[in-house]
C-alpha cells in the first residue's frame, strides 16, 4: 500500500487526555477511526503515536493526507 485509503473528508472531533498515549490510523484501514485497531499489519504503513499536552476535544484527520499527523490541516478540501 503506497498511499493511504481515505476514511472520510471531514475530521473527527474527539475528547483526548493529556498525557496518555494514542496511536492514530494513518493507513485509513482501521474499524476504529480515527485511532488504530492493528489493521495496517501487512502493509508498510504503521499508527502514529502521539500524546497531547491538554485535555481538549482535538480535530483528528480522517483523509490521512494532513502534514500535521495526526491533526487536520485541512488537506481534504484539496481531494
């Protein structure tokens, strides 16, 4: 898998806690989006690990193009 499969065009609003650990989908497999479920096993791609220095709602990509991983940048108004 060269480029990742695009979940949805919109981010999802998720509730993150400071300090723990998270692991976002990057391939756009994943049965628990925007997080990962292990679904990228066999494909050269792997979950973005990630903390967050507050506890706030985020805005987490969902098309898997954003240069912010794992936050939206607004790639998907340009696909």
């Amino acid at each position: 898998m060269k480029l990742p499969k695009i979940h949805q065009k919109e981010p999802s609003k998720i509730e993150l806690k400071k300090g723990k650990n998270y692991a976002w989908c990057s391939c756009g497999l994943s049965k628990r989006q925007p997080l990962c479920d292990g679904s990228h096993q066999g494909t050269d791609m792997s979950p973005t690990i990630f903390k967050v220095e507050e506890t706030k709602e985020y805005y987490l990509c969902n098309c898997k193009h954003t240069k912010k991983h794992p936050f939206c940048d607004g790639s998907h108004s340009k696909i």
